[in-house]
C-alpha cells in the first residue's frame, strides 16, 4: 500500500517560505531551545513526512514544528498515530495473514508462552536450579547476597562491554552456580524476590556473553534460567529483556521468524515497561522486520523506537536498562536499518544513525562501537562512498581484532567480503590482507 502525502505540512512549509532544509535547520534549533540538546532533522526526514512514509514524529520534533509554522495542533500539520490501529490488530489472535507462516509462528508463539508462564516441579530449567542449590550454599540469605549477585552483574556486564563475551565465560559461569545455589535457602519474601530477580539478571548476562561468544546452546540455557526467574520475581520487564535477546539470538543464527515471534511476545503489555523499555523493544522488533524483508515496517519500527527514547525517565527505568542510552539507539537502529540500506532504501538513516552511534559511545563499550564502525565500513563499501568505507574498515579492523566476540570475528569477515568488491581501489588489497590475518589469529 503506498503512502498518503502530508499536503498540509508541505501547504504549512510553503505558507512560511522554507525549503525541506530550511525547516528543518529552523525545527532542530526550537528542539534545542526547548530541549537543550538539538534536533537531527534533515531535508530528506522532512521529506518523508512530507511523502507520508512517517506520520508520527517524536513529541519534541511535533512541537518544534508546530512553532516554526505556526500550527496549533499535530492535525494541522497532517500528524496522526497510527500505534493504537496496529496494536488492536496484533491482539487480535484470529487475524492470520500470511498462510503457513504465520500459523508456524502462531503455533511458536503458544508454545513458548507455555514455557515461560511457569516453570513446574520437574522442568529441565527446575531441576538445573536444583542441582545448582545442592552445593554449599548458606541455610538463610539477605539483602547482603543480592548485592553481592549485583557487583557481579555490574563487573561482568561491563569487562564483556569491554573485551567481548569470550573473554569471562569460565569465571561468569561460576559466579552463575554461586547465585543459583542461594535461591533454596530461606529468605524473606521481599528478599526472596529480589534474588530471583537478580539471579535472572545475572543469567541473561551470562547467556548474552555466551551468544556474543558463539556458544549458543549455553546461551539458551542461560537464557532459559533466566526467564524462568523473572517469572518467579513476577518481573514483566526482565521477562522482556531476556526474550529480547533470544530474538538478537534467532536473527543472528538466521531465524528472523523465530526472532520476530519472540520479540513481539516480549512487547505484550507494554503497559507495564518504561519509555526506554519499550524503546529497546522496538529496536530489536526493526532488526526482525528487516530481515523478514520488511523494509518500510522496519523503518517505522525505528520511528516508534525514537519516539519512545524522547519520552524516557531514567529515574523509572530498572537497573538492567541504564545501558541503553542515545549511543546505543542510534546503534541498534542505524543496525537494523542496515539490511534496507543495502537495498537502496534509507541509506542515509541508515549512515546518519551508525555514524551518531560511533561519536556517542564511551571508552568503554568498545564492543558497541566496533559494531557500529563494521556497519558503517559495509554500508560504505556497498552502497556509499568505497573510500569513505576504507577508513571505517580499518576503523572497524583497529577496534574488532582485540575482542572476544565471535559477532565482532563474524563482522570483521563481512568487511572483508565488501572489501572485495574493490580489489583496485588504493588501500583495499592491503587492507583486506590484514583482515584475513586478523580472522586467521582469532580462529586459531
């Protein structure tokens, strides 16, 4: 279905002498004053609002625009959601569109949701709690044990932002056996609580270090436990994270279907999550929708994504989220809008975000920027500027070859790919020598 134009924004721009890029110059400066920090419209976003591809701006753009044209309201400038339309379609579980697929997913969905609702006496991830608690572990736990569970995810969190999942898998594991023998002591129910919740914290990182790793039948089943104690917590939005990751997961292993069921069971009652939540959320529901060859899908995704991010509180936000901050946006979405990119579509989304990503990221989430910087080598190579892609390529070879992370070995073999589609531009045959040197090092 294509879409409707916006004639009464491109009426309102023509009302008050502005080209696209003349708007948005204007637009970017009220969000700064209204703000403090500035907008990143451009002629071609204000484009699309124009053509319709985006009928919802971010609150902030919304508002700056209406100033700068002088509307009274969103409806004068042709703004309309069309969030609540679409989530009465996603409830709606008699709505089936696409024939075996959508039924395999649907049957998916059911079976997951039976894993998940409850962990009986019995279960594979029950009896691993068990055999877990049989150690020496203390007769009474406390608020002292929780901390001492949420030193360790703050301390393995951060080493595997900084090398890389491979590079503490042996001793998280412990750490992972110690917390789990705490949950069949006594305990205070309120105690009791946040040590599931802390322990389920704790496995989801150590499940995402073990797919960062490459290990993926560990991950599953760290991922596993750690659903399994979010339910115990009745946790919604741990629950979210860790089936957010097991999305990334089935992506990544090539089975965006699979990732498309378990993110949009993760966005059920979304309700309950912050506006940085529900962020995450739909960036990781872009990534899926990209690679089901969803482009313009996935592109909203972004948009809902962003809009989401501008009404965040930090202050709300539970403790497994606070990595997630503007850096990180930008990453996730400039990443998810990369398999559209390079189908010609969105190309500067795409480079716009990866490249923001790349200037936000700190010292430490190295990983994160050399994810973002073998995008943007990709991109580059592929459907940009190749000699702007060389200096991202060696940017990307410079931060990926230290880390142990089979994603970044695998984006480092990506690069090298695109490099090859210019064996006679200067630098390139050198360049992709040394990428095969550094692939050869990590794999031995």
């Amino acid at each position: 279905m294509s879409a409707e134009p916006n004639r009464r924004l491109a009426a309102a721009r023509g009302a008050v002498g502005l080209t696209q890029e003349g708007l948005a110059e204007l637009a970017n400066a009220q969000v700064e004053r209204n703000t403090g920090t500035p907008g990143a419209m451009d002629a071609d976003y204000i484009s699309k609002l124009e053509r319709g591809l985006h009928t919802w701006p971010n609150k902030h753009y919304r508002r700056a625009l209406r100033e700068v044209t002088g509307a009274s309201t969103d409806i004068d400038l042709g703004f309309y959601s069309t969030r609540n339309k679409a989530a009465t379609v996603a409830r709606d579980p008699s709505v089936v569109t696409q024939g075996s697929d959508d039924v395999r997913r649907q049957a998916f969905l059911r079976a997951l949701t039976a894993t998940v609702a409850g962990v009986a006496a019995g279960s594979p991830v029950a009896e691993a709690v068990g055999r877990a608690a049989t150690g020496d572990a203390p007769a009474r736990v406390g608020a002292t044990d929780v901390r001492q569970v949420d030193h360790a995810i703050t301390l393995f969190g951060e080493w595997q932002d900084l090398y890389g999942g491979g590079v503490c898998r042996d001793a998280l594991a412990g750490q992972v056996r110690w917390a789990t023998q705490l949950l069949n002591a006594r305990a205070t129910d309120q105690v009791r609580n946040d040590l599931h919740r802390s322990v389920g914290f704790l496995a989801d990182v150590a499940g995402w270090g073990a797919f960062d790793a490459g290990h993926h039948d560990t991950a599953r089943q760290y991922f596993r436990l750690a659903l399994h104690c979010a339910e115990q917590a009745g946790d919604w939005g741990l629950r979210a994270n860790v089936l957010s990751d097991m999305a990334r997961q089935e992506v990544y292993l090539g089975r965006p279907d699979d990732g498309l069921s378990l993110i949009e069971l993760a966005q059920v009652r979304q309700d309950r999550q912050t506006p940085t939540v529900r962020a995450m959320l739909s960036t990781v529901r872009a990534r899926t929708l990209a690679k089901v060859n969803r482009g313009e899908d996935c592109y909203a995704a972004v948009l809902t994504a962003e809009d989401h991010f501008s009404s965040q509180k930090p202050s709300e936000d539970p403790p497994w989220i606070t990595y997630f901050n503007a850096a990180d946006l930008a990453g996730d979405t400039g990443h998810a809008l990369l398999d559209v990119a390079l189908a010609g579509r969105h190309v500067d989304d795409a480079r716009r975000r990866l490249r923001q990503s790349v200037a936000g990221y700190s010292a430490a989430q190295a990983r994160a920027r050399a994810f973002s910087l073998g995008k943007l080598a990709v991109l580059e190579l592929t459907v940009g500027d190749a000699g702007q892609g060389i200096a991202y390529a060696e940017q990307a070879l410079d931060a990926g070859a230290p880390l142990k992370s089979r994603r970044a070995h695998d984006d480092l073999v990506e690069v090298r790919k695109a490099l090859g589609r210019h064996p006679n531009l200067p630098g390139a045959s050198d360049l992709r020598s040394r990428f095969t040197e550094a692939i050869s090092a990590w794999a031995a």
